[in-house]
C-alpha cells in the first residue's frame, strides 16, 4: 500500500479529525436528539470534504475551491463572497467567450450543470472541466470507500 | 418493427445502424428541417428514422446528387406525419435495389471530392456533388467529436440515405487519421518555428489550415480525449454514444457520488456516539489486562526506543487500516472485527496518554 497515496493521506487526516470530532462532543445519552445528529453530521461531513481537499492541496482547481468555499463560511463572508465572485465573473466570461463560440446547445446545457456541480468548476472551460470532473470522481470514490469501511468498523463495535 | 421483418438481415443491419444514426444525428446541429423531420412521428428512434427513409426511392436516390438536400428531406417532412405504416412499404421494396455498384461508386466519388469539397467551398470539377457537402459544411465541425463513436459502424452497402451520411462519416474518419499524421507534422513544424517565422503547415486533404481551425481541431481532439477517459471511469458510460447523454449520465453519477457521502456522514454520525463509549470501555478493559501479566515488566524497556515506535505507529496502524481497506468489500465483515485493536490503537494514540499508547503498541507486536 502506498503510504503517500491519495487514498492514505485523506484516511490519516479524516480519521485524525473524526477522533477530534469525537473528543469534543461530551458522551452523550444513548439516544442523541436529531439537533445533536445534524450537528455531528454537518461536522463530519466539514471533516470528510476537508480532509479530502488537504490531501489534494492545491493541485486541483476544485480542491482550491473546496478549501477556499469552507473558509469562508464564517460570518466575515461578505467580502470574501463579493471578492470570489467578482472573480469568478471574469474568469467565466473570459471562458465562456473561449469555449461557447459555436452555440452548442446540448454541450453547454450539460456543462453548465457539470460546473455547478464540480466545485470551482464555474470558471474553467470544458476540457478543463472535463479533467477535474475526472479528478474529482476519482476522488469522490476514495472518500466514499473509506467513510464507508469507517462507518462499517464503527457500526461493528 | 416491419423493416425488421421485412428485409430479414439486411433490415436488422439498418435499424441498428439507424439507433447509431440517430443518436449520432441527435446530438449533432443539423439543418432544422432535420430536426423537424425527426421529431415529427413522435420521438421514437428508430420510428424517426425510418421517417427519413421513407421517402420513396428515386428521391432518395435524389438526395444524393443534387445540392439541395435540405429541400428534399423538407419536402417530406409534413407527410410522415399522417401516415408512417405505408410509405415503408413502398421503401421496402427498393430494398432490392441493386444498391452496391452504383452508390459505391458515388461514395468513392464522394470520398475524393470531399476532401475537395472544403468548408470554404472553393473546389472542382464536380460541383453539385461538393455542394452538397457545403450545406453540411457546419456538421462537420460538430459531427468530427462523433467519429469515434460511430466509427465502428455499419456497412456502407444500405439504402441511399443511409449510405450519404455514412459516406460522410467515413470521409471524416478518413480526414481524421490523416489529420493525426499532420498533427505531429504540425507540432514538428512548430517546434522548428523558432526559426522562422512562419509555422509552414501542410495541407491535409480538404482541411482548412487557419489557425484558428487548427486551434479548434485541437482543442476538439483535447475533449474529445478526455471524454473517453470520463466514459472509461463512470461505469455503464462506455456503451452510451453522443457528448450529450455521456454528459448526462456523468452528471448523474458525480450527483449520486455526493449524495452517497452525505449520506454516508450522517450515518457515521449516528452511529457515532455509540462508539466512543465502547472503544473507552473495551480499551481500558484490555490494558487493564495487560497491566496485570507479563507486560508490565516490559513497559520501561519499552519508553526507551518509543521515539522509533512512534514513527512506526504512524505507519503501522494506517497499514494495517489500509490494508483493511484495500480488502474487497465483500470480505468488509469479517475484516471489520480483526481491525478492531488497530482501530482502537489509533484512537487511543490520540485521546489518551502516553502509558495507553505504549500498550496499543504492544497489542501491535502482539499482532
């Protein structure tokens, strides 16, 4: 097993995170209310997504937006989110007038969605695009492979 | 489908080569009259299809030679409508045709003048037959991201109409595979542009050479590849053919990808709780074990060289998680349980002191 592979980085991080996750949250009763669920839950997944993008760094587009969309999710978001998006305006602009010149309808029907999708995905063109949806599958997989084996473990115990 | 049972294998050859054509053609921005023609009888596949082919023989043997097919196929397109069921009879019966010799030669015809018959219609001798492809001129932009889909494809000895546009597609292919030699002909005389001035690109049969098409083929090439990598990772990709519904099903599949980890979050969320509870209880209980046999001798010997046990804890543990991990899913249960004491390891490692950790390593020894 590679230990520097992408899939040994994000389990030593998420797992590092879910015993901190774990850590704070006081033992509660055995049935903790549905609040106390969503919470763990929101945080899990802030876990899961982080640890993902961190073993990515910042090679990938979509993991730069990851990071940079959980930052800012604080309050202080304002000027981030009129920063990010004045930015985003003109990379898509400059992108849509590279990649749409022939009106392609069912293409940029369906890369529209693809950038709503992929994170970050707003300003890049399609082949671009089409190489970080291919990244992000591949690492979308990974993090469900392992929340799963996780939750498996978990569930055993 | 009455073609089917109508002209036996030859029929059945063209009702696949008819799903592979309208998917193909779907996809594509043909002339609007097209679209109307495969929209009118209701949406159907193959039923559109064979719409376009019911027109009765000589005008389809028409189509081929003059200029304005547009007009042709228009020409038809209201009568589909009301009645599909008799004009295939009619088509079925040029079905004997002897298509072979006289179609072959205007499709080898076809393929010399269409490399004639440039997107910028400057060419020949043959004029309608040229032409004829200006009015396709823009599919063959689009409908080049299409030939490796429909490469594989149907035999050209079929009816008319089939035969014109598989007579195109193939001369795409054809302008395709030479245009990867000129690609690297293309790259080569590139790499010697640092000399000069001027890229001096030759020519290939019937390709403009502006650099703008020549940023645009290679930009096309570019998607192109990268949706064949696409296909090959979401599963149940590779049979769909068209950019569209390979879009589609891509779309379904990162949406499902996300959806499953959330899900999958929220229910290590509450399974949760639960654990950190019993991984306590069972870990104090096996080093209260420990503590009490022989171990317990050991535990100073064991604080010495804990600065290399730490820098293999760090390793183990995870290998022996990955290892875990790296088990078919199948095999997942029974896995589970002997991971337990790595996990438990890892766990304690962080939420307890150095004394418990020392001991998870030595259950690791143990192991």
């Amino acid at each position: 097993m590679n230990p520097s592979s992408l899939k040994s980085r994000f389990t030593t991080r998420f797992l590092r995170a879910l015993t901190k996750i774990n850590a704070h949250k006081p033992i509660s009763s055995s049935s903790p209310g549905p609040g106390e669920i969503f919470q763990r839950y929101r945080r899990i997944k802030v876990a899961a997504d982080k640890s993902m993008a961190y073993s990515v760094r910042s090679r990938r587009t979509w993991s730069r937006a990851t990071l940079w969309r959980l930052r800012t999710r604080s309050p202080r978001s304002r000027l981030a989110t009129h920063a990010r998006r004045s930015w985003v305006k003109t990379r898509s602009t400059r992108a849509a007038s590279h990649g749409k010149e022939k009106k392609e309808d069912g293409g940029t029907v369906e890369a529209e969605e693809l950038r709503e999708l992929v994170p970050g995905g707003e300003a890049m063109d399609l082949c671009n695009l089409l190489d970080e949806t291919a990244h992000y599958i591949k690492c979308l997989t990974t993090q469900l492979d392992i929340l799963d084996r996780q939750e498996c473990t978990s569930r055993e115990l | 489908m009455e073609l089917n049972a109508g002209t036996g294998g030859n029929g059945s050859h063209k009702t696949a080569s008819e799903r592979d054509e309208v998917a193909a053609l779907e996809s594509l921005q043909f002339t609007d009259e097209i679209r109307r023609l495969m929209s009118a009888p209701g949406g159907d596949n193959a039923s559109s299809f064979t719409a376009l082919l019911e027109l009765p023989a000589p005008q389809a043997v028409q189509l081929i030679q003059s200029p304005d097919s547009a007009k042709l196929i228009a020409a038809p397109a209201p009568a589909p409508a009301p009645a599909p069921a008799p004009n295939v009879d009619d088509f079925r019966g040029s079905f004997q045709f002897p298509f072979n010799c006289g179609l072959i030669d205007r499709a080898a015809r076809f393929s010399v003048f269409a490399g004639d018959g440039n997107i910028n219609g400057n060419n020949k001798s043959n004029s309608p037959e040229p032409t004829s492809y200006n009015s396709s001129a823009s599919l063959q932009k689009p409908v080049k991201s299409e030939p490796a889909e429909t490469e594989s494809s149907q035999p050209l000895v079929s009816d008319p109409t089939v035969e014109n546009r598989s007579v195109k597609r193939k001369d795409r292919e054809k302008v395709k595979g030479s245009s990867k030699k000129s690609k690297t002909s293309a790259k080569e005389s590139s790499d010697d542009a640092e000399k000069l001035p001027y890229v001096h690109v030759r020519a290939r049969r019937g390709q403009a050479t502006d650099s703008h098409s020549l940023a645009e083929r290679a930009r096309r090439e570019k998607i192109n590849a990268r949706m064949k990598l696409l296909q090959d990772l979401v599963p149940g990709c590779s049979k769909i053919s068209g950019t569209a519904l390979v879009l589609d099903e891509i779309i379904n599949h990162v949406q499902s990808l996300q959806r499953q980890v959330e899900f999958l979050s929220m229910r290590l969320a509450a399974v949760n709780p639960r654990i950190d509870f019993n991984l306590d209880s069972v870990f104090t209980a096996e080093s209260g074990s420990l503590m009490d046999s022989n171990f317990s001798g050991m535990v100073i010997p064991m604080m010495w060289p804990e600065v290399q046990l730490n820098g293999n804890r760090q390793q183990y543990p995870q290998q022996l998680h990955l290892d875990a991990f790296q088990q078919p899913v199948s095999g997942r249960e029974e896995v589970c349980n002997s991971y337990i004491t790595p996990e438990n390891s890892l766990l304690s490692y962080d939420s307890s002191g150095n004394s418990a950790s020392l001991h998870s390593n030595q259950l690791k020894m143990e192991l």
